[in-house]
C-alpha cells in the first residue's frame, strides 16, 4: 500500500477551475439586482447519477429523497440552486417545465419527466425589493438561467450566489476544479451563506487559505497569528438566514452509493472553509454527481496502478473536498461589496499578496 501511495499522478486545477471542467456540465445563472437575489442550474448534457446529503438543521429542499441510494430514480436532469428562501422553491418547478418543453427527463411510457433536485438559501436579509405578491420571480430567473448555460460563468456576485453573504462579509458563488493526465474530473460549485464566518478570526486570513491553487484567492499571506477561538465563536453571522449550498461532480462511472459516500466526504470540504458549520441555523446541502464517462479504477490516480473501485471513490472523495473548501474560498474572494455587507478584498486587504488580479 506504501507503494501504491507513492506513484500518484499529478493533479492540478483543470483549464477554467470551474465544475465546467467536468465534461458534459454546463452551468446558467440569471439574478435580479433589484431583489438582491437570483438562481443557478446545473445542467449536465445528458443527465447524471445523483446522490447528497443534507446536514444543515434548517434545509429546503425539492426532490433530495429520490437521492438516497435506496430509491429507483438513477439518473437526475439537472440541479437548482436559489436565493429567496421558500419562495425561491418555485425555481425547481420552472427547470421542469423548460426541460420538458426541450424533450428531456426520465421516461414514463409516453411521458417525459425531469428529475430536478433543487435548494435554496435564506438571502432576504440582504434587502432589495422583494414585494412579489403572488408570482416571485424565481421562476422566470431559473428559466433565464436555463437559457444562459454554458462553460463559462463568473463568480461572486452572480445567480444564487447575489444575497450570499458569510458572516458580515458579501459572499456569493464559488467553484474550482482538478484533473489529472489520466483523464479524471473532480470539481465542486458552492453557493456560500453560512451562519458562521470563512475568515479566521484575529488574522485576516480564509479558513481556505491553505488549499489555495495558482493565487486563485488572490494569494493568501499565511495566517499572521493564531486565530481567537472565543472570537471565532461569537457567531456573527444572521440567525435564521443562512446555508451553503453545493454541487460536487466527476466524470468517473460511480453509482449512488458511491456519490453518498463521495457527497459525505465533501461536506468535509465545507467544515474546512467555514467556522462553524451545519449549524441549527443553516440548512446546508452537498449534491454529488457523476457523468459516468470513465470507470472510476482507470482515470490514472496512480502511475500504472489500476486501483480498485472502493479506493478510487475514497481518493474522489478527498478531492471533492478539496475542491469545495477552494471553492468557498473563491467565493468570498471574488465577492463584490452590496448593501451593509462589505467585501473580503476590502476588509482584509493586507491579507493577500499586493499584486493579486482583482478584477
């Protein structure tokens, strides 16, 4: 096992450090600045196994049970992620419709059904107009959202991600991926909104810091000084109006007892990125999901190894993680100030390097 352990390949963040580099994912957001809130759907081309897990105390959530490994449902046709707390449910229903209207879902005889998961954070705390009356309007941003998909998205302030905020710093969406030379994907796509704070207390520095990938959070300074833990505990954050919200995916063949295992793991990622965690007051949820591209044992984790399944999904599931804690990381960072909460960059500006890219 020694042995095994030392022939592992290199592994590195993929071409656009985003879940896109998953093959067969693409990625819509559409926000209304007005509402100080928006949507982000997850679409993978020609559906994917689909597993979770929920371990914030306060979800919301739309189609998670048929998640559990013991249920008939397989495959899933996209993702939902919302601001609007309750209301933003109604984003779920919207991606139905639009992929029923494009001919894709689980077939029924002559039926078409979309099999849609969804989520949402609390961001009504981030203020904006929000008197919708009888028709919020996430189901018109989750259609948008549809229609905007693609490789390519920015961070921070975008879809779910526009009322996030992480303590009483502006948070929004975050992603960042890994490949190796052997053809394997991992990577993860978080909405960050947590009750508790993802800057170590006293320093200035992320909790993600140490995970940080070619100055992809603007080059993090080491911690200056070790954190205050009674600090670190004071929760800062909006009671009540909180969770993360995440997506991890891979293109390796795995089956939903594998994506439990692999989602499990990843929450280990969120743990790492935000102090404290799976609150009372957080409903946060990981999605797990697999293109099923390539048999996990030959994606080329070790050199000339063909490794067996049950070590391939631990070795996923680590870097699933990874993935997520940079991610959260990002999401802070490229988060623009709004309202009350201020940005990360301008809070703590002497904790990156000086020459970082802030545009």
């Amino acid at each position: 096992m020694d042995n095994l352990w030392s022939v592992a390949v290199m592994i590195s963040p993929g071409p656009r450090n985003l879940i896109t580099d998953v093959d067969g994912i693409t990625v819509g957001n559409a926000h209304d600045e007005s509402a100080r809130s928006g949507v982000t759907v997850i679409l993978p081309e020609n559906g994917a196994t689909a597993s979770g897990e929920v371990r914030g105390a306060a979800p919301g959530t739309r189609e998670t049970d048929l998640l559990d490994p013991t249920c008939m449902i397989e495959s899933i046709d996209a993702i939902c992620l919302s601001g609007g707390s309750v209301h933003g449910l109604a984003s779920g229903e919207a991606v139905v419709s639009w992929m029923y209207d494009e001919d894709r879902g689980f077939s029924l005889g002559a039926w078409r059904l979309p099999i849609v998961p969804a989520a949402i954070i609390n961001d009504l705390g981030m203020g904006g107009t929000k008197e919708w009356g009888d028709s919020p309007d996430y189901s018109a941003l989750a259609r948008a959202a549809c229609e905007n998909a693609g490789l390519d998205f920015t961070l921070g302030n975008v879809g779910a991600g526009v009322g996030a905020s992480a303590g009483r710093l502006k948070a929004g969406l975050g992603s960042a991926s890994v490949v190796n030379e052997g053809g394997l994907q991992v990577a993860a796509l978080v909405v960050t909104n947590p009750f508790g704070a993802a800057v170590m207390p006293g320093t200035g520095a992320l909790w993600s810091w140490a995970m940080e990938q070619g100055g992809e959070m603007g080059g993090q300074h080491p911690p200056c000084a070790t954190p205050d833990l009674e600090v670190g505990l004071s929760l800062e954050g909006r009671s009540g109006e909180n969770t993360t919200l995440a997506v991890v995916a891979t293109n390796a063949a795995l089956n939903k007892a594998q994506l439990k295992r692999m989602a499990m793991m990843a929450h280990d990622g969120m743990a790492r990125g935000i102090r404290p965690i799976h609150t009372p007051f957080d409903g946060d949820v990981v999605f797990a999901l697999s293109t099923k591209q390539h048999a996990a044992g030959d994606l080329g984790l070790f050199s000339h190894v063909q490794i067996s399944d049950i070590h391939a999904v631990a070795q996923i599931g680590a870097l699933a993680a990874d993935c997520l804690t940079r991610a959260i990381g990002r999401s802070v960072f490229e988060a623009e100030p709004l309202g009350d909460y201020p940005s990360y960059r301008q809070s703590h500006p002497d904790a990156f390097a000086d020459d970082a890219d802030l545009g």
